[in-house]
C-alpha cells in the first residue's frame, strides 16, 4: 500500500515537474498525510526513522533556500514526504541516485548543446525513475 502512496505521488509530481516545473503543495501534503497514516497502521520503519528520512527533505529546503532556488523548494518538499515513507537510509539513497541520474542527463545534454550549465532540469521524474527501478529489482527497498 505505501508503494502505491508513494508512486502516486511521485507519479502527479514528476508530470508536473517536467509540464510546467512547479510541484504543487496541496498535492505533496496530502501524500505526506497520508504516508503517516500508512505508518501508522502498517508499521514498517520506526517513527525515528520516519523523521529522520522527513528531515533530509528539510536539509534540502534550507539548501533551496540559501541557493536561491537553485534546487526548487518543491524537491526538498517531495523529499519529506519520501522521507515519510522510506525512512532515513532509503531516502537518503534515493536522493543520491536520482541527483546522480539527473547530473548525468545534463551532462550528456550539455555534451550535445542541448542545454546550458544553468539550464534546469526537473528532478521529480528522475526521483520516481529510480523509484520505480527498486520496486522492479529490489522491492521498493533502496
């Protein structure tokens, strides 16, 4: 149940992060609720490890904000409410793969002068490609 929670919400994010590169926060909110619902009943991971994981989401919030959105505040939203669900360590790794997926897309872009170094790319599709790759290989577990 938690991984159809999170896909769906990783799944609304990433469209709207690559249509219209905003992440709505009504969206992400109501999925954080509900993964804490999800936790609630379910259990899986402890209530340390739930905000441990949330608290990674705001450590990128405060880089947004010191970077003057040079990584959106609505990736450092997502990555609360992933953190919710997956815990410290399996958020933390999801952070690390989907930036590091997404640093090697703008570098083959910039190789191929499609893009420029401040080109933005949306982060969210990538959170949820690699997302999807671990339910595939790995159980949804990172």
């Amino acid at each position: 149940m938690e991984a159809v929670g999170l896909l769906s919400l990783l799944g609304i994010c990433g469209i709207e992060d690559y249509r219209i590169k905003k992440v709505r926060l009504v969206v992400v909110n109501a999925f954080a609720i509900l993964g804490v619902i999800l936790h609630i009943v379910y259990q899986r991971i402890t209530w340390i490890d739930m905000v441990l994981g949330a608290l990674i989401g705001v450590a990128l919030l405060i880089v947004s904000y010191l970077s003057k959105e040079k990584i959106g505040y609505g990736d450092g939203l997502i990555f609360v409410a992933t953190g919710i669900y997956l815990g410290f360590w399996n958020n933390l790794i999801l952070l690390w793969l989907s930036t590091s997926l997404a640093g090697i897309y703008g570098l083959i872009l910039m190789i191929f002068k499609k893009k420029k170094k401040e080109s933005e790319i949306p982060l969210v599709p990538f959170i949820l490609g690699v997302y999807v790759l671990s339910l595939i290989f790995n159980g949804g577990m990172l």
